[in-house]
C-alpha cells in the first residue's frame, strides 16, 4: 500500500509541476503562444483533414524565427512534462496492479 501512496504523490506532484510549468512558459512566450493560438483557430475554419494540413504548413512559414522558436520551446517544455506526467501514471498503474495482485 506504501507504494500506492508514493506512487499517487509523484503523480500529484508531476501534475501540479506540469501546470505550473506550462503556465510559465506560456507567460514568458506570450508573442509565440497568442500567434499558436490564432494559427490554431484558422486551421480549424477549414473542413477536410488535408485542407487543415496545408493550412498549417502555409502558416509556419510565416512564422518570424523569435516566434517560431518561442513556440517550438513551449511545445518541447510541454511535452516534456506530458511525458513525465505518462511515466507517473504508469507507476501508479503498476503499483496498483502490484498491490491487487499481492492480496489475491
């Protein structure tokens, strides 16, 4: 049960960094992350999957390279911790499983 318990707070812990985290990065990226966020609403007005694609295509390459770099820096700091995040849920998955199956 121990475990669980370790488990569940890393969990918790990872999550609330993760928040915090995306939050700052976003803040100190606010130019990069409102030009996302506008790419992002454009590209969904287009209906078929390949419209969408060639739209976002078209969009990047407007990107100035501060932005560009902004953006690729909040999408790797995200991703980052998304991952981090995946990792603490599985040990929390695997510390359950371990936990079920020690009393059966």
């Amino acid at each position: 049960m121990f475990t669980v318990v370790v488990a569940l707070l890393a969990l918790v812990a990872t999550f609330l960094q993760t928040k915090t985290s995306g939050r700052e990065a976003g803040r100190a990226y606010r130019a990069a992350v409102d030009w996302w966020n506008s790419e992002d609403e454009l590209v969904a007005e287009q209906r078929w999957w390949w419209r969408r694609w060639a739209t976002r295509r078209e969009l990047r390459s407007w990107r100035d390279q501060d932005t560009a770099a902004g953006i690729r820096h909040v999408q790797s700091v995200l991703v980052g911790w998304m991952l981090l995040l995946l990792v603490a849920i599985m040990g929390l998955g695997k510390a359950i499983w371990d936990v079920a199956a020690a009393t059966l």
